[in-house]
C-alpha cells in the first residue's frame, strides 16, 4: 500500500486516535507544508467530516505543534471557536481554504494517519565502475519507528534491494555494488514499514512514495588510464626535490668541474642557466596542482 496518509473513519478522542495511528500507520498526520496541506483538502473533499490531525498544544498560550516536533509554520485556521481546544481537526465540510478547527481533544472524531516518509532527498556520495554510494538524512518522523528502504535498481531488467534502518540514526549511507561499467541505471528508494492489519489481523506492509534517480556509472578503462597517468606524474615529481638540492649544492661549493675549462664556459653557461631555469619552475608548477 504507497500512500502518505490514510483516513481512518472510526470516531475517537484525539489521544486513541494517535495510539491507533502509531500502531497501524506512523503517527496522527502531519502537514508540515502548505502544500501538504492542500494536498490533503483535495483528496478530502468529497467528505463532509472532521478529521483529526497531529496538530497539538499544550495550552492556549502555547505554539501549536506537530506530532514530529516541528511548529505550524502556516496560518489556515477557520477562526470560530479558536481558543476552544488544544487538538486540531481538518473540517472537510468548510467550503474555503481555512479548516483547521481548534477543538476539545476529548471530542469522538475520525481521523487521517500519516505513512512512511520518502527519503528526500537522496545524495549521491561516490560513483565507481562497479558501485554507487548513496545517502540521506532520516526523519524526525522516522527515526521513531522501526523500517527500512527498499531500492530498486533497473537498466533493461530490476532488482530491488532491502537495507534495515539503524534505530536512532539520523542518517542513512548504502552501498550498491556489483555493477556493471559506463551504464546508466535508474533507480527509486523507499521506505516501508509492516503493520498489523487493523481489519484482517493479520500484517500489511505500507510503502512511501519513491525517490527517484538517474546515475550512470564510470568506464572502468577510462578509470583506469587515469590512475596510470596520477602514477606517472607522482613518480616524476617526487624526483624534483632531490635534483634541486643537488643544484643548490653545485652552486654553494662552486665544483671546479664548472670553471675548469676557460674556452667553454659560455656554453657551460648557458648550459646550467637552462638547467636552472628547469628546476626553478618545477617546484612552481607542482605548489600550482597542490
């Protein structure tokens, strides 16, 4: 079942209702956006009802707060009975924008329960000739709940792949591996939880909506030219510092190799001017690539 939230038309109090959420969905819905928000009012429409929502206070002079933690960050308040209660419910009958209902917490309403949250977004750390490194920062939502993540990787056929969330993490790091070089893949990361049914009795599994990417690994042979070439230039500049002090110790004692011979001392001259003129500009090109 992919869905971000779920009505439930069972009427209870604001407290049984999020005890029923957290143990057959997440939580009590949280709309976090304007566009959650009206995201929700679409798909509620049709109804003529109130609907609880995770949207609390702990008293009329108190922000109000979503289950998650985080505040209400919009104003969409039907302003009737405002300072009447400390739950929020989402009054579907009102025909305006504004529906969010101040109410008395202990009221017998039904109820939306929130989902599984995608993974947003997704970062791709590292691409190799064979693997893909991916990561994303988990929910305050999510790191209350035990789940996991499902990835699935396509090119002409898919695989899909399961990684357990570590409980407390505020962060998710996978690795995919066995890859194949310079080909593009398509993949999408979810998250899932398992649930008891609360009509079957039995267990449901519910998907977030997926996360989806393109990544296109490296070519193995390109790869590989460039390490040879990293070698090369590491071989060769590791020679510089040697033959520069050697220079400088040619100049400082003034070996008699360099003036014994009065008739080629210009072209001895110009020899080491040129040499000289080498070794200065290594060290300078290399500091340049540092």
């Amino acid at each position: 079942m992919i869905s971000n939230h779920h009505q439930v038309r069972r009427l209870m109090p604001w407290i049984k209702a999020r005890e029923f959420c957290q143990r057959h969905y997440i939580d009590l819905a949280v709309l976090s956006t304007e566009e959650q928000y009206f995201t929700l009012l679409n798909s509620t429409a049709a109804s003529r009802f109130s609907f609880w929502l995770g949207l609390q206070r702990q008293s009329t002079l108190k922000s109000w707060m979503w289950v998650n933690g985080q505040e209400l960050s919009y104003d969409h308040w039907y302003k009737r009975n405002y300072k009447e209660g400390n739950c929020a419910s989402l009054e579907s009958i009102f025909k305006k924008d504004e529906k969010l209902l101040a109410r008395c917490c202990d009221e017998l309403h039904m109820f939306v329960c929130h989902g599984p949250v995608s993974p947003q977004p997704v970062m791709i750390d590292s691409v190799g000739s064979g693997h893909v490194t991916l990561s994303w920062n988990v929910s305050a939502f999510m790191q209350m709940i035990p789940h996991s993540y499902n990835v699935t990787t396509c090119t002409n056929t898919c695989e899909t792949l399961f990684y357990p969330y570590t409980d407390g993490s505020v962060f998710m790091n996978i690795s995919i591996s066995n890859l194949t070089s310079a080909t593009e893949y398509f993949m999408e990361i979810s998250a899932f939880v398992v649930r008891p049914d609360s009509f079957t009795g039995g267990n449901t599994t519910l998907q977030s909506y997926p996360t989806a990417l393109h990544v296109q690994t490296v070519d193995s042979g390109v790869q590989s030219k460039v390490i040879n070439v990293l070698l090369k230039s590491l071989k060769f500049t590791s020679l510089v510092p040697s033959l520069w002090i050697l220079c400088c110790i040619l100049k400082k004692h003034k070996s008699p190799f360099l003036y014994e011979f009065k008739e080629s001392d210009r072209d001895t001259s110009e020899e080491l001017s040129t040499e000289e003129t080498i070794i200065d500009l290594i060290p300078e090109r290399t500091r340049a690539i540092g």
